[in-house]
C-alpha cells in the first residue's frame, strides 16, 4: 500500500520530487530504516541527504553488471505493481485532474478502494 503520494510537475526529476516525499514520510513514519529505490534515487547526493536528514538509509537498486536482457530486480516488482493496480482506475488512465492536489487525492481514492475490496473479501 502506498504511505504517502507527492505528484509534480514532469520537469522535476525524479530525485527533486524524492525530496519531497522522504520530508512527508517523516511526518507520519519516522520509524523507517531502509527505503529502496530504483536508480534515479542514486544521484545528485540523495542518499547522503536521507541518511543525514532523517537516519534512514536509501538503497538504490541497480541493475546487475553486464546484463543486457530483462532482469527481475529485488523489490522493484512492488512499485510497478502498485502501478498496475493504480491503472485499473479510469481516472489514471490519463492526466484529467487540473491540480497536482486532485491527483494526489485520487492516488489515495484508488487505494483506499483497493483495500476495502480487500477487506471485505478477508470479512467472508
């Protein structure tokens, strides 16, 4: 399940809009130890800045050397299923939404429906 959206604009890179996320995950779970990432979460001094801001530690995980054809990565498969369960929503099929606001929110729309499906299956 997702524990926290930031949308943005598309000229933000990936490890600006991390920035973002990591100081809402603080917020509400400041429990974390390890948080994994793929390899845009590796640059610009990101991991550095987690370790040093919050005491977390942020893995990036990276494709295996010499490898030229599909690889499964560890922990990768987690956020694009997340992606897929997300894009089974109509409203995400396309950017709709007139704010970032409207589309964070529909992000927690989504997944609140999905686990209330879940719920009720685990009630029966």
């Amino acid at each position: 399940m997702i524990l926290t959206v930031v949308v943005h604009a598309a000229s933000f890179q990936d490890q600006e809009g991390a920035r973002q996320v990591f100081k809402k995950l603080k917020e509400k779970f400041s429990r974390l130890k390890v948080i994994f990432g793929d390899s845009a979460y590796g640059r610009s001094g990101l991991p550095a800045w987690v370790k040093n801001s919050f005491g977390w530690i942020l893995q990036a995980v990276l494709r295996p050397v010499g490898m030229k054809d599909f690889v499964v990565l560890p922990k990768r498969w987690i956020v694009e299923r997340t992606f897929a369960w997300l894009g089974r929503y109509r409203r995400h099929s396309k950017d709709y939404e007139k704010t970032t606001e409207s589309s964070e929110a529909l992000t927690y729309i989504a997944m609140i429906a999905l686990m209330s499906k879940r719920l009720a299956v685990m009630k029966n």
